[in-house]
C-alpha cells in the first residue's frame, strides 16, 4: 500500500479576509464560481451593484448555482428549477409554489469591497467577522492609475511564500540582489518589515527599500518608499484552493504623475522586476518540502519570527500546528 506524504504539517487553512476577485472584473449580474477552501462558492453581484458570496450548492436538490445559474434582479438563480437566493442566502422566489419553506436558505459569507478588490471573510464555523476588513495606510486610490492584475495558481502553502519575503539568502541566491537587512516592528497582530537591499541592473547599483505591512495570512503589501520615480504599491493575496495549492493575486498600483509618461515606465519597470523574480522563485516554490524544524543558521533568523507572526492565525483544530522555536536574529 502506497502511503501518500502530507508535504505541510501546519493547518492548510486560515480565518481572515481573503481577495477572490477584482471589482471591475465582476460586473452587475454577473456570477463566479469560487474554489476555496476545499469547497465550491459562488459570487455575484447583483443589479443593485452588491457583491455577493454563496455556498455554491442549492438547498432544493442540491444543484451548483454556478453551474449553469444566472442574475436575477439581486438573486442568484439556480439552473434547475430556478428558485432564486439573494446575497443573504434567503430564497426569493419559487416560480412554481404559493409559499416558500422556512428551511429555503443558503449559507452566506460576509464580503467587503475595497481598493478595486473583492474580500470574502472566513473562519471555519463559518460565521460573521468580528472586526473589519483592515485598511491600507496612506493609500487612496483616486490617486494611482488602474490596477495591473496577475493572478498565478501555486502548489504550495501561503506561510512560504510569506516566508519568501523575509527570506535574506534567497534574494543573493535566486535573485542576484544583495542580502537585504530586515528590520522589524509589530503592532497588535500586524507586522511592517523593512528592507534595505541593491541591485546591479543597466551597469549601475540601484538601492531600494521595500517596505512589508503583513496585515494576516490573505493579504499584505509592499511599498517601495526611496525608489525613483512615482510611489507605488504593490498587493498580495493568497487564499488556499485547497489543502495543496493557492491562488496568489498581486495588484500593482503606480501613483499618476504628469506627464503621465513617468508613472508608465515606474508600472513596466515594477512589473518587470516583480515577474522576474516571481518566476524565478516559482519553480522553487512548488517542489520544495516544508521542514517543521529547519537547520537554520545566523543569517536566517527573520524565517522563524515570520513563521511565529504566521502562527497565530491558524487554528490547531484545522490540522497540525507546529511548536515554533524562535531563534535570534
Ligand atoms: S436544485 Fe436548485 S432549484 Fe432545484
Ligand atoms: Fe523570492
């Protein structure tokens, strides 16, 4: 008998606020099917311009809505006998019944919509949030030109690619940078990590600082505060798919200048360099092993108070938790 190896040890999922879409790419009566979490949703957005999330499964006779389903008004129709739920799960309308049974609902997911982004909150029990969805420091979207959007399906857990960012060897080893200097500051549950690092590109050394604001397992964000050229962000969600693999959204958004021309080239150079690193760390990514207890030596300190910071957001009862030891930096 083949015994099949659990590549992490850690619980697959998180409770938070997870990115499953981009505003302008979900339009008034439109649907999505979602798959997260090791389960299916479905998201719409009706014609009153609220979004909406679902489970994706019909409490009549058990048809996915978004396997066939439609808008209607604010509701989600299903595809085979077209009883209709609105964005709080609560059938609308039986197109062929005087009354609707009481039992006629579907479990809804809070949603918030922030940034030109889509957040679905979850936790396992599958209840309301008990606190909003975090806000962007200093940020006000009115003033960056549109969002550049990539979305990439990764065979490895969110804590390692969260990992990666603390990660000061790699950035010499994969990336040709120089080991960057990581400097850390935690307030409540969240964590700023600033990172000063160079780059040897067009025969000359450019030095950066990136700043980190890792808000909970599904999002956070970099800034880059003393580079050239127009201020920029850039966004970064992951949310599990399932127990193996996650969908990773980043959101570049440049400042906009005049003339316009200066924040266009800052948006291709940053896309650019963001690709090419991220490429060069996806063949990595998706074959490496998770070690619950890595030989680590004095240059790695910051992978393990990463990992601590992770920590506190997983739920032991969702898989494995490991006993983290933290080393000195
Ligand atoms: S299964 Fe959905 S309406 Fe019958
Ligand atoms: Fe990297």
């Amino acid at each position: 008998m083949t015994v099949k190896k659990q590549r992490y040890d850690i619980p697959p999922y998180s409770e938070g606020w997870f990115q499953v879409g981009w505003s302008d790419q979900l339009a008034r009566g439109e649907l999505r099917q979602l798959n997260h979490f090791g389960r299916t949703y479905v998201l719409f957005r009706g014609m009153n311009g609220k979004a909406a999330i679902l489970d994706d499964i019909c409490p009549h006779l058990g048809a996915h809505f978004s396997e066939g389903g439609c808008v209607k008004g604010n509701s989600v129709r299903c595809p085979y006998h077209h009883w209709a739920f609105d964005g709080a799960g609560a059938c609308t309308n039986i197109p062929y019944s005087k009354s609707i049974p009481v039992k006629a609902k579907t479990r809804s997911h809070t949603v918030a919509e922030r940034y030109g982004m889509i957040f679905m909150y979850r936790n396992k029990a599958g209840t309301a949030p008990t606190y909003e969805l975090p806000s962007i420091d200093n940020f006000d979207p009115e003033d960056y030109s549109r969002p550049k959007t990539f979305e990439f399906k990764i065979n490895i857990h969110g804590q390692d690619i969260m990992e990666n960012s603390v990660d000061s060897p790699h950035f010499a080893a994969v990336h040709g940078h120089s080991m960057p200097v990581n400097t850390f500051r935690s307030e409540g549950s969240e964590l700023w990590i600033s990172q000063d690092a160079s780059v040897r590109r067009f025969g000359t050394t450019l030095k950066f600082r990136l700043e980190f604001h890792m808000i909970e397992p599904g999002f956070h964000y970099v800034h880059f505060p003393d580079m050239p050229g127009p201020p920029s962000h850039v966004f970064s969600s992951i949310v599990p798919v399932d127990e193996t693999s996650v969908i990773h959204r980043l959101t570049l958004r440049v400042k906009k200048t005049r003339p316009k021309l200066v924040s266009h080239i800052a948006r291709r150079f940053i896309m650019w360099q963001m690709m090419r690193t991220y490429h060069e760390d996806m063949q990595i990514w998706e074959t490496k092993e998770y070690l619950k207890h890595p030989v680590l030596c004095d240059g790695d300190g910051s992978i393990m108070k990463l990992r601590n910071w992770y920590r506190q957001f997983l739920d032991p009862e969702e898989g494995e938790s490991p006993k983290l030891r933290v080393l000195p930096s």
